[in-house]
C-alpha cells in the first residue's frame, strides 16, 4: 500500500492552509440534476444477443447446406436414372403381359 | 484492493455504493440522490481546483449526468469512487480544452475578489490568491497529481488507477509540481 502521507510537509501544509474555499452549489442544482436524468438503457448482456447469435447461425448453416447442395446432384441424377430405368421396365413388363388382351381377342 | 478500501473509508454509510448502484440501474434516482449526496461535496472540490468557479454547477452536472449514463456500462460498482473520480477528471480536461486556460484564469482571480472580502484578513487573503494562481500555473497533468494527492489525500495507487497511468509517473508529476510551486512561490516572495 502506498503511503498518503505528505513528504514534503511544509508546501503541503501552506498549500491546505491557504486554499480558497469551495464555492456552495446554487440551490437547486439538485434538483435539476434529478429531473434532467434520462432513462437508463441497459446494455447489451450476453443473454440479449442470444437471438442475434441464433440468426446469426441459421444463415450460417442455410448458406453451408447451399454449397453442399450441388455436391449432392450426382447422386441425386443417379438416383433419377434409376427410377426412370425401374419404371421402363415395369412399363415394358406390363405392356408385354397386356399386349395380347388388348391386340386381338381369341377365337 | 487498495482503492476498494479507499473507497470503503471515504463512504461507511449504509446502503453501500454497489446496492445504490444496483438500485440505479432499476432507475431508483432516489438511490442516485444518495450517492450525489455522498459524492457530490469532493467532486465538486475537485472540480473547483482544477477548474475555477466558472460554470462550477454545470461541470458538477455534467460528471453526475455522465456517471447516470454511464452506470449501466460499469463492471467494477467496488471502484466506483475510482470511476466517479476519472470522469470529473475528464469533464474538467474537456473544460480546459473548450473554454481556454487562460480565459479561465482571469474569471477565477475575477470572482475570486467577490468571495473574500474579509479586510481584516489580507494576508490571508493574499496566500490564497497565490496558492490559487500557483495551482493554475501548473499543466494540467501536474495539477490534477498535486490536486488529488496533497490536498485530497488519495493515495498514488488510487491516482494510478483514476489517470490509468504508472505509479512512478504519479510520482514523477508529483515531484515536478512540487518543485515548480516552490519556484512559483519563490519568485512571489514567498520562500517555504
């Protein structure tokens, strides 16, 4: 802790002696003071972030999934091919099996 | 903490600052009347040392204005004594700057007759006015050290903190303030 005591006593001491007193407030200072006070905006905690944080990572995460989107269309084309083949198939299964019923009926 | 406990001694009423404070935030000005009650009396000497009597009330609002705003912003309610003392400092550096030093010095000799009248006390009167003008000589880094420390009794640690400057630069202004009052008094005439 640092010492407060004075060392250098004797300008210390003439420097409190002789210092002017301090001039009393207007009366009312007080009370301007008080009426002038603005409301107190509270500051901006961690809490309060929390939603811009969220928003914050969604957008992160929707961009993220945009990128990774065009990535995934091979796999998606394959599947498509695969579809179309199986439905080809079934069709031509189909139209084998129904071809005969409906060309011409038996005798 | 050595401020903490400054604080401490300079404020031993009950509620403490830091429940004043809690209770301003809640926008209690009743609680913020009690700290202006607490603190308004060393501010306002601070301020008159540094500053004069020119605009003495409307600096003393302005710190109590700043520290209501500011309230919200600080994280230490322990040192506020600390705090409240860094923005009087800054309101009467920004002072300093927009009215002129020298302007200043003028009014406050000005309005200094007004306050001492006494005819039965010229001497007195006279060391005043030399003590007056010895502080107000002084840069202002200087005078707000010697201001602090050897009239106000606050402790170099305190003073660091409230500049946010070393311990050894409080030291060193501390020195160069004394020195130059004592020349400044020698020149006058008066020779401690």
């Amino acid at each position: 802790m640092t010492t407060p005591l004075p060392d250098d006593p004797q300008l210390v001491s003439f420097l409190r002696q002789h210092q002017s007193p301090v001039p009393a407030p207007a009366l009312d200072l007080e009370a301007r003071l008080l009426a002038t006070l603005p409301p107190h905006v509270a500051p901006r905690s961690a809490g309060r972030r929390w939603p811009f944080v969220l928003a914050i990572g969604a957008a992160a995460l929707w961009g993220l999934g945009q990128v990774l989107i065009p990535a995934r269309q091979p796999e998606t084309l394959r599947l498509a091919t695969v579809e179309t083949h199986l439905e080809e198939s079934w069709s031509h299964v189909f139209s084998a099996h129904a071809e005969p019923w409906t060309t011409e009926p038996l005798p | 903490m050595v401020a903490s406990s400054r604080v401490a001694e300079a404020s031993p009423t009950f509620p403490d600052d830091t429940a004043l404070i809690q209770r301003c935030l809640g926008g209690d000005t009743q609680s913020f009347q009690v700290l202006y009650r607490r603190y308004q009396s060393r501010v306002r000497g601070t301020l008159y040392r540094l500053c004069g009597p020119t605009h003495l009330d409307d600096l003393v609002q302005d710190v109590f204005l700043r520290v209501w705003r500011g309230l919200p912003r600080l994280r230490q309610p322990q040192l506020f004594g600390v705090w409240l003392y860094r923005i009087a400092l800054n309101v009467a550096a920004d002072h300093r700057h927009q009215a002129g030093l020298q302007r200043d010095q003028q009014r406050t000799l000005a309005a200094q007759g007004h306050h001492h009248t006494d005819p039965l006390d010229l001497n007195h009167c006279h060391y005043q006015d030399l003590v007056e003008r010895g502080i107000r000589q002084l840069p202002f880094e200087q005078r707000a050290v010697l201001i602090l420390h050897d009239l106000e009794d606050r402790p170099q640690k305190e003073i660091a903190e409230i500049l946010k400057i070393p311990v050894g630069t409080v030291k060193s202004r501390l020195f160069r303030a004394r020195a130059a009052l004592r020349q400044f008094f020698a020149d006058e005439g008066v020779h401690l």
